[in-house]
C-alpha cells in the first residue's frame, strides 16, 4: 500500500517536475526579440507548447533531428552549430528562425524561418522568404506547421515586405494552400 501511495504521489508531480525542465525565454540568448512573434500565433498553441525565436542553446533541444525530417542533415557539432547562430544574428533584421518547444520535454519540435531581402525595386521593397519548415514525424497534423508559417508571414509583414514566398514539393501545395498561399510562377534549381 505504502508502494501505490508513493505513485500516487509521484505521478501526481510529474507534469510538475517535467514543467520544470522547461527554460523561459527571459533565461535564453535569442537570435531576435520574443516579441516580433505575433501574440495571436502564441495564443493559438496549446498549453503544452512554446514558439519562441530559436536560441544559441537549441542545439541541445534537438534543433538538428527536427530538421533532418525535411532533409539530409549532417551534424557540425555544437561550436560550428552556435558559430552558424552568431553568424545569423550578426546580420541584423535578415534572419528570423523560430522553434516550438513542448513545454514538458524542453525539446524542439518544430522549426521554421523567413528571411528578408532588401531590393531596390518597388521604393526599396522587401521581400520575405520563407524556409526549412519542419514538424516532427510524431506532431504532424496538429496545426504546428500552420502555426510556424502565421508567425513568419506575420513577421515579414511586420517587417514591411510586400510579399511573403518560398519554394515547395507539389506534395506539400495543399498545405501552403490553407496557410493562404498561392501557386505562383515556377522554380529553377542549379545545383553545384
Ligand atoms: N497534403 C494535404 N494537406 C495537408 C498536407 C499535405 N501534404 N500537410 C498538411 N495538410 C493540411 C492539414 O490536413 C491541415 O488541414 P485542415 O486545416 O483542413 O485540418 C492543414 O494543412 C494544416 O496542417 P498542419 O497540421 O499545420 O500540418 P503539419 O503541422 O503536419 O505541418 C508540414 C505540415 C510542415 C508539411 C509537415 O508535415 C512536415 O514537417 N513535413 C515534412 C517536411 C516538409 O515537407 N516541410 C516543408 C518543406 S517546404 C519549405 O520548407 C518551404
């Protein structure tokens, strides 16, 4: 009995003691400031998740095996991972990667990021583009990938873009369909 008493008790603490595991943003070295992701986009995630700019530590929050669901992902190492952060930051308003956390694990578990170019045309336009967007096999299909492209297209806006674009497999149109996108034009690759 004592034994069934003292489960009790330990699973009764366990959303508590995994809560815990969790860092707050104040505690983070962010890549741009929290507040540049629309409130209307954090207030639609769950209470068990996070989006947040992506952090110099997020190589230990599985930042990488997030990604590798997307594509081929060779692993730097920490340094050369945070030297490719610090690198990001230093060109200022350009890179804004962004990551949700579940709150439980302090692990990443999806990601995405817009960058914004600077043209001449249009009366100095800017355009956003939108890459590398990557839910976990696991959190696929609820709403996470919608979610990251809100916050994006929302930050290139913010940002004055006067377009928001990307490339994508024809597997993946009915997706960005419902995020609001359209089919436009056509993509060119040359590959080294
Ligand atoms: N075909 C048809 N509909 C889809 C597809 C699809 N491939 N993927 C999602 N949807 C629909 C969903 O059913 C949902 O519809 P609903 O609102 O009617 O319920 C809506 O789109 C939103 O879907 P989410 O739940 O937000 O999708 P998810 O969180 O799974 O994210 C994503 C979609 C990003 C494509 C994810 O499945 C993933 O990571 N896939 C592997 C990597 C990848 O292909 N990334 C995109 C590469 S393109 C780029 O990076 C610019």
């Amino acid at each position: 009995t004592r034994r069934a008493i003292y489960h009790t008790l330990l699973l009764s603490q366990l959303p508590y003691v995994n809560l815990m595991l969790f860092t707050p943003d104040s505690e983070l070295d962010l890549l741009f400031p929290s507040e540049q992701i629309p409130t209307e986009v954090k207030a639609q995630l769950p209470p068990d998740l996070h989006i947040r700019p992506l952090a110099s530590t997020d190589y230990r929050r599985g930042h990488l095996p997030v990604l590798s669901v997307l594509t081929v992902v060779t692993d730097p190492g920490e340094e050369a991972w945070v030297a490719q952060f610090e690198s990001l930051r230093a060109a200022a308003r350009t890179y804004y990667s962004i990551v949700i956390v579940d709150k439980r694990t302090d692990r990443i578990v999806a990601v995405g990021t817009v960058f914004l170019e600077r043209k001449f045309l249009r009366g100095l336009g800017c355009v956003g583009h939108i890459e590398d967007i990557a839910v976990d096999k696991s959190q696929q299909g609820k709403k996470l990938g919608l979610r990251i492209i809100h916050a994006l297209t929302g930050i290139s806006e913010n940002s004055g873009c006067y377009k928001t674009i990307l490339n994508c497999s024809d597997h993946n149109i009915p997706f960005y369909q419902k995020c609001g996108f359209e089919k436009k034009e056509c993509e060119m690759a040359k590959y080294a």
